[in-house]
C-alpha cells in the first residue's frame, strides 16, 4: 500500500467531513483541498531527502524517535468520537496546549516546507476554494499524520535513510505520472522555484489538475 493510499483511506469520507466541520468548511472544498495538499507535502519531504544524505538521516531520525504511526491508529481508533476527540487524544493538531514533536504541525511544516509554505498556501487555497486561514490549520493538521504514516512504513518496511527517500521518489514519481499536465520532476521543481509570487499560481494549477484524473483524485472520489 502506498503512502497516498494509506492517507486517503484515514482521511476520506466520513473524516474528511469531520476534518471541514473542525475548520469550518464544507465537505467538497475540504476534499479538494486535501488532494492538492497531501502530494505537495509528501513532495516537500522527497525534496528535502534528496537533497544531501544528512538531510535523508535527519529525517529518517526524526522518523525513528518521533513519528510511529501511532497517531493514524488514534485517528482510525476514534472516529466514532469525532475529530475533536482525536485532536484531544494527540495533543491537539490544531491548537489547545503544547503539541508534541509529533503532533506539532507548524513545526513539522517549517521543515518541509520553509519560507516557501505561505505561497503554498495560498496555491491551496486557489485550487480548492478554502480560505487561505483555514488552508493554514489544514496544513498543519496534515503534516503530523503524512509523518505518521511515512514513519509507520519505515518500520513496516524495515528502511534505513536511503530507504525513505528511495518511498518518498517512488510516491513523487506516482502522483506526477498521473496527473495530467505534469512533468516528471514537477513537484520538486515547484518546491524548489524562488517564493517570487508565481508559486501560489502553480501550486493552484497542479492542484486542478490533481482533482482530476491523478490516482489521489480518484481515491477521494473524483472523475
């Protein structure tokens, strides 16, 4: 199973109506959201890994010591509890005392995304309709369980440091493959672009396109 899948299996349907309700949003803009945010920071990740084999290691400890996947067995474990009682559970992803290292969203999103995450965004919100406030919160929901479920297959599949970065390329190369329009490499040449103003407009356009007819379009749904 890949890491898309496994994400879109604890985050559609029922939860993805929970996850708009906790951010004041409606269903569908919340799913669309979702599918433009998961591959751009599973993209972040594979960037920040390949980018010397100390950054590999460095997140491959943070996997290691931090990131278990326990915090997708608390959210599989307590939906029918609602959002709000996993956000307790976890230390709160979106807020309400001090986070853990794995639960702490906006740390996480400084390292992976850096100076780049307010132009992302910004492209999120363009490409799904949410309001750039609540893409924020979004994002930093997010971050915590993309490393959870990084972490869980790290351990399911016994990986060391080039291991993760050799999952995270094959799951960059996936997405891009099937989404229309985009190059190989494009979500790490976008990642990579100057904060210039222009990212905002390509983060929006692939994630146009990822609603269509890329695999994570088809997993929340989408035609």
């Amino acid at each position: 199973m890949s890491l898309l899948q496994m994400l879109t299996q604890q985050l559609g349907g029922q939860t993805a109506q929970q996850i708009g309700s906790q951010i004041g949003s409606d269903p569908s803009t919340t799913q669309k959201a979702l599918t433009t945010a998961l591959p751009l920071l599973l993209g972040g990740l594979a960037r920040n890994a390949n980018k010397s084999p100390e950054g590999a290691q460095s997140l491959a400890n943070a996997l290691e010591h931090d990131h278990d996947g326990s915090v997708l067995d608390s959210l599989s474990g307590l939906l029918g509890g609602g959002l709000g009682g996993l956000l307790g559970s976890a230390g709160g992803l979106l807020g309400g005392g001090s986070p853990s290292r794995a639960t702490d969203g906006d740390g996480i999103l400084r390292h992976v995304l850096g100076e780049r995450r307010g132009a992302i965004e910004q492209g999120v919100a363009k490409a799904s309709g949410l309001d750039a406030g609540k893409t924020g919160q979004l994002l930093s929901m997010l971050a915590p369980l993309v490393m959870g479920a990084l972490g869980k297959a790290k351990r399911q599949q016994n990986l060391d440091a080039d291991g993760v970065a050799a999952l995270l390329n094959r799951e960059r190369a996936q997405v891009e493959s099937e989404t229309p329009g985009m190059a190989q490499g494009g979500l790490l040449g976008l990642l990579d672009m100057d904060d210039d103003g222009s990212i905002a407009d390509d983060v929006a356009k692939i994630g146009a396109a990822l609603g269509g007819g890329s695999i994570l379009g088809k997993l929340f749904g989408g035609k």
